[in-house]
C-alpha cells in the first residue's frame, strides 16, 4: 500500500503495486518433518482448505473429534474429505467462474451452472495481482467509457436484468461474490455429510493458499474476500484463518503421499523441487533433506531459497488458442464469435467470454486434455459455433463449419507455458546445483495444468538430461487443498501462524480538491497557487477488516506536501545559495484518525468519539531537510514556500504513525491497534521531534 507521487495532503492518490512479499508460512530453516501433535486441548473442531485458483478452485475439509488428541496425527490426513457435489457436477473442483447475466433457464450463474447464453467472467484471480502500468489504466479507462457508452439501460433491459453490473465492480468484488456461491456450497456439504449442527457448534479453522509469488495487495483482497464469503452468519463458529502458498501445500501432501507408498528414497543433503502447475500460475518451492530417519518415519527439511513463480498456466494455452482462431477466421467472423457489438465490455483484465467464445472453448477442452505432443495427422477439428466459418477456406483449415488444429498448431499453442515452466524448474535446479552444489533427486509435479500428458513428458525429458526423477502424485488436481489440511494438522510440519483482522480504519484528515456537485455543504478554502479545497475531509488508507499477516506489518505510506506564503515566517535568513530559509517555529499539523466504525466516515465532522480516535501529530517546517523544500514565485501571492513530507503508518501489535521529510523524522506517534478504554472518547497529541 505504498503511495510514492508527490500530492497535496488531500489530492487522490493511485496506489503502486508492493513488491512480492516475503515467504508467508514457509517451512523454517530448520524444521523437523515429522509426525507433530493434534492441539493440547484436543478438542473437536473442524479443519477447512481453500484452493481459489485462477481457473479451478477447491475445496478440502477434515472434522476432528476430541479423542483424536490420542490417535496419530498423521491417520487423521485419512479422512481429509474433498467437496465433489457442485452444482450440475461431480468434480474435485468447480470453474473459477462467474456470470451476471440473468438466465432464462434458471441457473445458478456460477461454476459449472451457467447458462449458455450468459456473458462469463473469469480468471479474475489474475487482476487481484494489480500492476502499476500506465498504458493499461489508459486502456481501462477508455474500455470503461467505451461500455458505458454501450450501455442500453432501457426500461427493456431492466426488465430482462440485463445490466452489465461487472462495470461497477473491482475484482476483489468479484471475487467475493463467486465465493459467496462457493461458502454456501460449502455449508451445505457440511450440513449433509458432517451434521446438521455442526457449523454452529464446532470451531472451524481455515487456511487458505495462494501463489508463491503474491503481492502484499493481493494477498488482502483475498482474505478481505474470503472472510466476507466465509462469514459468521454462515459458519457462527468460524475463528482462525491462516494462509500457505500454493507449493508448500503441494510439498507437504506430495511428500506424505511419497511417504506412505515408500517412494522417498532421499539421503542427506539430497533436494527436491515441488512444481504446481495450475490453471494460472506455475510456482515451484525446493526444499533440501536434512536428516532422513525411516525407523521413526522422520525427515527434517530446510527450504533452499524463496518460492519462485510466474503467470504461465493453462490458461495461457486457452489465450493461445483464442489468437489462433482469430488470425484464422479473419476479423469480421471473430467479431461474430466474440459478440463485439455488445453493450459490455471486459475492463481492466475482467476476462468476460461471450456465449459464443465460450462455445468454442468448451469444445477446445478436450483436445487441450487429451493432447499428449505424438503427431496426429488428421488434426483435431473444432466445430464453430453457428453463423461462423460458414465460407470454406482450406488455406486457413476452415472447412465445413470447422476449424482444423494440427499437432504442430497445438504446440506452439502449449510453447510458452510448458517453455516457461521448463525455464522456471531449469532456475531452481541451477541454484540448488550452482549455487547450493547440492542434488536435485526429484522433481514432484502436481496441480491441473500436471494432468496434460504433454507437459509431464516435458518434464520428465527435461529431468532425464539431467538424472533428476519426475513423479506426479494420482490426486495431483486437489493436492493444493489436501495440502493446506495437513499444513494446518501440523503434520511433518509446523503450523501456520494465524491471520488477524485489522480492528480499525486508519486515516488522516486532509483536503479534496472542491467539487460543488458533492461538496455542496462545504464552502472552498483557496490555496497560495489558487485552487480551490473542501477542507475536513477524511481519506483511509487501511481498512477495518484488512489482514494482518504474520511477520509483516500493515504498512501504507503518503507523499504531500504544504504551501505557504512566505510572509507568513517570522524571519528569514539567507543560506549560502541565495535563497531564503525560515527560521524560529512554523508549525502545520497532521490529523490522524484511527475508526472502529464499521462504515468509515468520509467527513471530520462524521466523527463518533465512542468509535474514534484522533491524533494530532504538528510538525516544524523549519526542522525539514533541505532538498525537501523550494521557494516559487506566482503573480497573484508572490513568493511562496513548499514543504514535502511523507505520512507513514505501521499496522501490527500496536499502530505508528511518523511524518517524515528526506527519511528525518518530523512528528511521532503510537496508538493501539484496538479501541482502547471499550470506546470511550480519545482524543490526543502526538510527540514533536
């Protein structure tokens, strides 16, 4: 959350993406892998995993009862349960997808139950990892505008529900609502195969996985979407929630699995790469054995370096395809297939596939399943969808309605996912050989994108000219989700630590730019350079409800500066430059306001004393660095001075709040994280320095 252009205290600020964030519940240096121990209390709860992926997600779930604290832990993994009955479908996972078109037909608009006619969104897990590229808000913005523009809200259309409301929504949004389906899912399976009074009377714990290389952003929009999915009103009992990455929780189901059909052949210091090949990521973990004891069915691993990933899954394949078929068709026919006349529109990486294109993907599944690398000289044809293709062209493989995918076609199709997949597990294997001068001994592939034939023999001639064995487990499609079980078990492993729920909004009390349309009730205050401000305004840069990760602290940073006429210092004095330097006192002051509200007052004087706290940290200008403040000259006001700082605010055991300018701290000021007192009034002053 980190905020680096230079802004007024109050001007508008585009957040700039954090940089990947450090391993979150990654195994420790030194972490004995072997048979830990159910809680000391024993008691009967229930253990819940999700595995939101970009174009699968699913769900795994084990109830464990009190006398469970006397059996041995690793039995429990037996009874790890895997939701199948989705709606229309029994399956180890259900599609990441969702729709907002209304259905004639009456389905549910979600996972496999969407009607054929309905506009889908999907991997919209790809757009919680936002990133800081002007090009693309340029692009968003004009799609935006573009369907608004389109937009048809007729007294038909909203009779038919038939709104594009996917133009209002973020992806965490999004995502939310699709969880929403998935929790309820989830309950009823529950309620069904579990009890009836179970979630209301058993404690149940959540972890939930997510890619290796995920940003500090899209880590919270995901536990902001799952807790609100996965709330109490469903689950009353629901307490703790953790998070695991997507290859650790790999790593620990395929490791057990290996275990169990004694398959680890591993000796000291020998090191393995776990690769989870989903439908949108492909991320790896190495881990190095550090002492094998088979008698006591003991292993101790140390994690060789971080977690490494990228965005190379099957859906790249699925995009491949989609250019493929459009050099083929020509662009008339593929506006046809991709309905571009319609009133809405995919923004910013809402990848929405019209009723027509989702046809023909549907059709292009099984090819892309069954395809194994060998020549096939039939080809594979793929029926378009009615009114397209209808003109033969044999040069471009159309004919009959059809269009011809050759083996050469589906390659290159595949290239860059497997390449990249290839190049990322040629990376680990090279720094634990170079660098490490260790062995990699096995390579475990899991994930849905490892049940492709033609990946995995990749793979395993890749292992070959460099004697690394390639195993890939039979549940390979739900390990993630086993995974996260036996993570939260503890089982050859350490527990997760615990997620925390931000208590309060944080914020500062600054100055909009005036608007008469929605600052109507306030009157403008005019600055040194002439632009007009509604003052008393409120902008949040943490929310109540965002999570707080273990070892890393909620951090949200705000450059702005002051302007100020220069008559209004006591004195000035001229530095050796020749400009001039205020001296005595000059004061300015930062408000800063900590709410328990559930809905965050947007204007000062919205303030409940019972919910709030406010701060006053006041700075000295005349204490700010040189460089970090300039004299300028307008006609209308005559010289005047600006003054940069930077507000910065920690969130973690207790909450910090610094002004700072060129890294010099100017105000202090610690608060805690919680209402303190049971909400009585609190009202303070911050430390000047």
């Amino acid at each position: 959350m980190n905020y680096t252009p230079i802004q007024r205290l109050s001007d508008p600020v585009p957040p700039t993406p954090s940089e990947p964030p450090s391993p979150i519940g990654t195994l420790s240096p030194q972490l004995p892998y072997a048979p830990a121990t159910v809680s000391s209390s024993g008691e009967t709860r229930m253990i819940l995993a999700l595995d939101y992926g970009t174009t699968f997600t699913g769900i795994a779930y084990l109830s464990i009862a009190s006398r469970a604290k006397e059996a041995d832990p690793d039995s429990l993994a037996d009874d790890i349960r895997v939701l199948q009955a989705w709606p229309t479908h029994e399956s180890q996972k259900v599609p990441s997808e969702i729709s907002y078109s209304p259905s004639p037909k009456g389905c549910r608009q979600w996972g496999y139950d969407i009607d054929d006619n309905s506009r889908v969104l999907k991997w919209t897990k790809l757009e919680l990892e936002e990133t800081r590229d002007r090009s693309a808000e340029l692009r968003t913005l004009a799609e935006t505008l573009y369907g608004l523009r389109l937009m048809d809200l007729s007294e038909t259309e909203i009779i038919k529900n038939n709104i594009p409301r996917h133009l209002a929504k973020e992806p965490e949004d999004i995502v939310k609502d699709y969880l929403d389906f998935v929790s309820e899912q989830t309950l009823d399976e529950i309620v069904n195969n579990v009890g009836r009074h179970v979630p209301e009377n058993i404690p149940i714990d959540m972890i939930v996985t997510h890619p290796a290389k995920w940003s500090d952003r899209a880590l919270n929009s995901t536990y902001r979407a799952v807790r609100a999915a996965f709330n109490q009103d469903l689950f009353p009992k629901i307490r703790n929630v953790s998070f695991v990455t997507e290859p650790e929780a790999c790593a620990h189901y395929t490791l057990r699995e290996a275990w169990r059909e004694d398959h680890l052949r591993f000796r000291k210091n020998d090191c393995f790469i776990v690769v989870d090949a989903g439908g949108g990521t492909v991320d790896l973990a190495s881990y190095k054995v550090v002492s094998m004891d088979y008698d006591k069915k003991q292993i101790k691993l140390e994690q060789v370096g971080y977690p490494i990933g990228d965005n190379c899954g099957a859906t790249c394949i699925d995009r491949s395809f989609e250019k493929h078929v459009e050099d083929r068709l020509g662009q008339e026919d593929w506006d046809k297939l991709t309905d571009a006349s319609a009133q809405d529109h995919a923004t910013g990486g809402h990848s929405i596939v019209k009723p027509k294109l989702r046809m023909l993907h549907s059709r292009f599944e099984a090819i892309k399943h069954g395809f194994d690398g060998k020549d096939q000289k039939l080809g594979f044809p793929v029926q378009l969808p009615r009114g397209i293709g209808a003109e033969d062209k044999p040069e471009k493989g159309i004919l009959n309605g059809a269009i011809k995918i050759t083996t050469e076609d589906l390659r290159e199709m595949f290239k860059y996912s497997v390449d990249k997949t290839l190049f990322l597990i040629g990376q680990a294997a090279t720094q634990i050989e170079i660098v490490q001068k260790l062995k990699v001994k096995k390579i475990f592939l899991s994930g849905g994108f490892a049940r492709s034939q033609y990946l995995f023999d990749r793979v395993k001639a890749f292992g070959m000219t460099r004697r690394i064995d390639v195993e890939r487990g039979e549940e390979c499609w739900s390990a993630v989700a086993r995974g996260g079980i036996i993570k939260s078990l503890g089982i050859y492993t350490e527990k997760p630590q615990l997620v925390r729920s931000c208590p309060r909004h944080y914020g500062i009390k600054v100055r909009t730019q005036f608007a008469a349309y929605k600052h109507n009730d306030v009157s403008p205050e005019m600055d040194v350079e002439g632009i007009q401000w509604a003052a008393d305004q409120i902008r949040w840069f943490i929310q109540k409800g965002d999570g707080i990760f273990p070892n890393k602290p909620l951090l949200a940073t705000y450059d702005c500066h002051w302007s100020m006429k220069a008559s209004e210092f006591p004195s000035t004095q001229n530095t050796k430059r020749g400009a001039a330097q205020p001296v005595g006192e000059v004061f300015r002051d930062v408000v800063f306001i900590a709410s328990a509200q559930e809905v965050a007052p947007i204007r000062f004087n919205s303030i409940n004393k019972a919910y709030d706290q406010v701060v006053t940290l006041r700075c000295d200008l005349t204490k700010v660095p040189d460089g970090q403040w300039g004299e300028y000259t307008n006609k209308q006001v005559g010289k005047f001075l600006k003054f940069w700082v930077k507000v910065e605010i920690h969130v973690f055991e207790k909450v910090e709040v610094k002004i700072t300018s060129g890294g010099k701290v100017l105000a202090a000021k610690e608060v805690p994280l919680g209402p303190p007192g049971g909400g009585s009034p609190m009202i303070g002053s911050a430390s000047i320095h």
